[in-house]
C-alpha cells in the first residue's frame, strides 16, 4: 500500500460514498424477494431452496481474499472485482429465472448465487476497512452507519422491486446484474484513504449525528411507505414520488462534504496525521516529518490494573531491554491484546475464538430465519411477505446503527467491553425463537422485529471489538474470518435443519411416506422444532458472551480509562 501524503482532504466524501456501497452491498438479502420464484421455476424443494440460500450466505461471508487484497491494494481494485463478480454471479440466475436458458443444472445456480453474494465481502471491505483507518477515533460510530445502512438495504431493494420492477423476480436480478456493478463503478472514485484529524474534533460528532438522524429518517420512510403500499393502492406517480425521495435521503451524507466546502474551516497543521492510515502499529510519516513510528493503541497512564490480561514473559522486562539496549538481543515479543496482530497470531488466541463462537451464535441463528422468512410468514398466513422482510430490514438497521452508538457510549464512559449487548440481545433472541416457535396468533411480527434489532447489533459489535482486540494492521482479513459465522450457521441451522425439518412436515402433510417434491408446509409445526434448537444455540452463545466479557474487560479499562480512544499527539522535529 503506498503511503498517504499528508494534507487536509476530509474523509465525509468517502463516506457519503461507502453509504451508496453499503446500500448495494446488502444486495445478498434480496434472496427472500426472488426465492420462491426461484423455488417453482426450478422445482426445488424446501431442502434445495435452503442449500441455495446457504451458498447466498457463504458468498456474502467468505471475505478472506477481499480482506487480503484490502491491505495490499487501493480501495478502487478491491470494488471493481466486487462488481464484475456481481454482473456474472446475478447474471446468470437472471437467465434461469427468465428461462432465457432452460434446464441450467443445480450446481450451476448454486455457484452463481455464492459468486453474486460474494460481492458484498469485496464491496463491504473496502468501505468498512478504509473508513475505520479514516476515523480511527470513532470506530464504533463508523461501523454502526456503515453496517446499518447495510440493514437498510432489504427494505431499499424491496422498494425499488415494488415500484420500479413491478415486482418481477427476473426485472430483479437484472437489475442487480447491471445496475449494482455500474453503482459502484461510479462511486469508487470517491472510496479512498484519507488524512484524518488526530484530536478530538467537535464538529466531527455533529457530523456523526447529522448521519445517524438522517438514516434514522430513511429507515422510518421506508418502513412506512412498504406498509403504505400494502395497504393503499397507489398511482404510479404517487409511488415513483415516494422512489425519488428515497433516492433524496440517501445522499443525506453527502451533504456534510458540500456544507464544507462552502463553508470551510480553519484546520490546525498539527490536527492532521500525516501518516499511513492502515496500520496501528507501523504509522509511515508524511512528506516534511522525521521517520518516527508510534502505536496507535497507547496505554492509559491510570493505575488500573490490567496484569491479568498481560501475558508473562520468560524474561523480564528490565532484562529484555537491558539486552535490547546493548546490542544482544533484537526486539521481538508476541503482540498483547490491543496491539496489531498477525493472522496466525490471532488464531491462537482463546478471546479469538470465543468472539467467534458468539458471533456465529448470534448471526447464523438470525440468518436461518432470514433466509427461511418467506416460507415462515406463508406458514403462519402472511401471503405477501414483503412487510416482513421491510420490518426485518428496518429493525436489523436500527440494531446495527444503535448497537453502535450505544457501545461506543458506554465503552467511553463507563469502559464497558462492547460484547455485552452481544449477551444481552442473545438474551432477547431466546425469548424470541419461544415466541416464533409457540406460534401465537398476534405474535408473528413483534417476534420477527425483536429478532431484526439483536441481529443487527452482533454485526455492529464484532467490527469494532475485532479492531480493538488485534489492532487495525490486518482488521480486514481478522474480520473477515469472523464473518464466515454467518455462512456456516446458515449452513448447520438453516441448510441442514430449517430445510429438512421443513420438507419432512411438508411431506405428512401431503401423506407422503418420502419428500422429493415443492410441497408447502402449512401451520407452526413447519418450524417449530426448528425454532427450539435455535433457543438453545442461543444460551450457549450467551455463556459463552459472559465469559468473553470477563476475559476482555480489563483490555478496555486500559484503552478507554482515560474517557476517550485517543491517538498520541503528533509531534515534529
């Protein structure tokens, strides 16, 4: 990665960007609007439908290689092979569903769908990655916008599927096969590192604030225009109305970059790093600075006791520097928690795992449900599950943008580690699955809503947790990695449980003595069972929350004792 001059280019413009990004890049939860047509034009059954929607998951996921080429190429490379994989993988499902090619096997559709959904990973990458290196400062504001703009995504394509697409499965998948990639084809320019502020800067939480109201606005717009339309029947020029005022709120935060501009501020020389955002560890000094290094997680000078997180050493510390000093030895410890970590470093680590293990708790439950909505709203008497998929949209926002507000409050004021919402919306979602799986006339939408905000809030939790624990140095291929939950809980809970559960019902039902055929399922029993073992999962995951938060409390008392995450002071001479 080449180094980044020094200067004073503010960094909202890339973030009024990355909001389009992540928009398109929630284009994998579409699956719902597309799947049953999908499902009778290709005669699947439930299990089949439900192994296509894991290989939706495994391509929005499986983010190891964007995560890879994301510290070693600019943002612009990573969203081109995002787009091009978007046109091929959604091109091809367009033409199954279109039957402009008839009989294209199951294999192929399964492969194209986990190529389409991979673009998300390269899209949500490269703006998740270089904002955060952009707002060092704000890590947990950051990735609550960014990711809850992602939730809103459902409810913006549903919109666009509605009004624009006459809801057409195959005007759909065109649409994402050509408009996605041209979307993002356009708005790369924009997705760049920038110099950010290396202070405290109060205009800069008014601009924060000024994004989350905003989407905050878009989110309440589009969940009751969604209802609206179910409920009202609108002229054409009635909904192409309420379209274009969505396209209006969407580029809110792009209007932090034209108010500076016409109105700009006066900037301190010594407010900027002139340094390479995109490693915490190895900061490169800009043009005029002396070659200095400083770690960008600097520990707090209170007198908190954090021994137990510091892993002891074979030799002491006044031994090794001692050693070091003279010559005899070369300076080269294992990095502790809150200092940038290899790969193979991380994965050695028990925290590692333990936040992998709640996250794939927390994300691959709420996935099955997602993945399975249309199939459980037609089971319970819903026929037109958009209204479901808008809620659970519009509530998976306001989990992802308040799970990142919330934290990034209380880790500042009160240092409390951000994995404790993990435990308690894990809390939540038990409560939940009883409900869904009790099936109480009533109860179907309340469920699905609760269930929306404690998925949205794991997401907005890992991303900075990830980033505090090992550092900022490799946090694209580390929160990838973590990522790959999702695919694997939908795998094990919908792909192996949700379908077989299904069809195996579906089939008593019909009083078939075996499943082979698109059947539906009628009634609670076509996912009760189901709903039971997605409970359980979920009390493991929230003892295993507790114990991650013990484990990792005393990390935070050291980066955030002294109120706020700062950056060291950047001093020339």
């Amino acid at each position: 990665m080449a180094a980044l001059k020094g200067g004073t280019r503010p960094p909202w413009v890339g973030l009024g960007a990355a909001v389009w990004v992540e928009i398109v890049s929630g284009n994998a939860y579409t699956f719902p609007l597309y799947s049953h047509t999908l499902k009778s034009v290709l005669g699947l059954t439930q299990h089949q439908l439900t192994m296509i929607g894991v290989a939706n998951d495994i391509g929005e996921n499986v983010g190891l290689l964007p995560g890879l080429a994301c510290d070693k190429f600019p943002p612009w490379v990573v969203l081109s092979i995002g787009a091009l994989a978007c046109f091929f993988g959604y091109g091809v499902l367009w033409l199954a569903v279109s039957r402009t090619v008839e009989s294209l096997p199951y294999w192929l559709i399964w492969l194209a769908l986990c190529v389409a959904a991979n673009s998300n990973a390269w899209f949500s990458t490269a703006v998740i990655v270089t904002n955060m290196r952009n707002f060092p400062l704000s890590r947990g504001t950051v990735a609550g916008i960014l990711k809850g703009y992602v939730g809103l995504s459902a409810a913006v394509f549903t919109e666009i599927y509605s009004v624009l697409l006459h809801s057409s499965s195959s005007n759909l998948l065109l649409f994402l096969a050509l408009g996605v990639p041209i979307l993002c084809f356009i708005m790369m320019y924009f997705v760049r590192a920038c110099t950010p502020a290396s202070g405290e800067d109060s205009v800069e939480c008014c601009h924060f604030f000024f994004i989350q109201a905003a989407s905050i606005v878009l989110g309440i717009y589009l969940l009751t225009t969604t209802i609206m339309s179910d409920v009202l029947s609108l002229n054409a020029s009635i909904s192409y109305t309420l379209v274009f005022i969505m396209v209006l709120l969407l580029m809110a935060p792009l209007a932090i970059p034209v108010k500076m501009t016409f109105y700009p501020m006066r900037t301190r020389k010594s407010g900027t790093l002139d340094q390479l955002i995109g490693s915490s560890d190895h900061l490169v000094q800009g043009e005029g600075c002396v070659d200095k290094t400083e770690p960008l997680l600097k520990p707090s000078s209170s007198k908190t006791n954090v021994g137990s997180f510091c892993e002891s050493d074979d030799v002491s510390e006044v031994a090794m520097l001692l050693a070091e000093g003279e010559g005899a030895v070369k300076k080269k410890r294992r990095p502790k928690r809150g200092e940038d970590f290899k790969f193979s470093e991380a994965v050695i680590k028990a925290d590692f795992w333990l936040l992998f293990l709640v996250y794939f708790v927390g994300v691959g439950s709420g996935v099955t449900v997602l993945n399975n909505l249309a199939q459980i709203g037609i089971a319970q008497g819903v026929r037109d599950t958009k209204i479901l998929l808008s809620l659970f949209s519009f509530c998976n926002f306001v989990g992802r943008l308040g799970g990142g507000v919330v934290s990034e409050h209380f880790v500042r004021s009160k240092t409390i580690p951000r994995t404790v919402w993990m435990t308690f919306t894990q809390i939540i979602m038990i409560i939940t699955y009883l409900l869904l799986a009790s099936a109480i006339d009533g109860t179907l939408y309340v469920a699905i809503a609760f269930l929306g905000i404690c998925f949205g809030v794991q997401f907005s939790i890992m991303i900075p947790t990830v980033s505090e624990l090992f550092g900022l140095k490799n946090f694209g291929l580390l929160s990838n990695f973590m990522s790959l939950g999702n695919p694997i809980g939908a795998f094990l809970f919908s792909g192996l449980l949700a379908g077989y559960v299904y069809d195996n019902e579906a089939a008593k039902q019909h009083r078939l003595l075996r499943f082979g055929s698109s059947l539906s399922c009628l009634g609670p029993d076509c996912f009760r069972i189901t709903f039971l073992v997605l409970a359980f999962v979920c009390a493991v995951g929230t003892i295993l929350s507790i114990v991650l938060t013990s484990r990792i409390k005393p990390v935070y008392q050291m980066l955030y004792s002294g109120g706020s995450f700062r950056l060291p002071p950047n001093t020339n001479h």
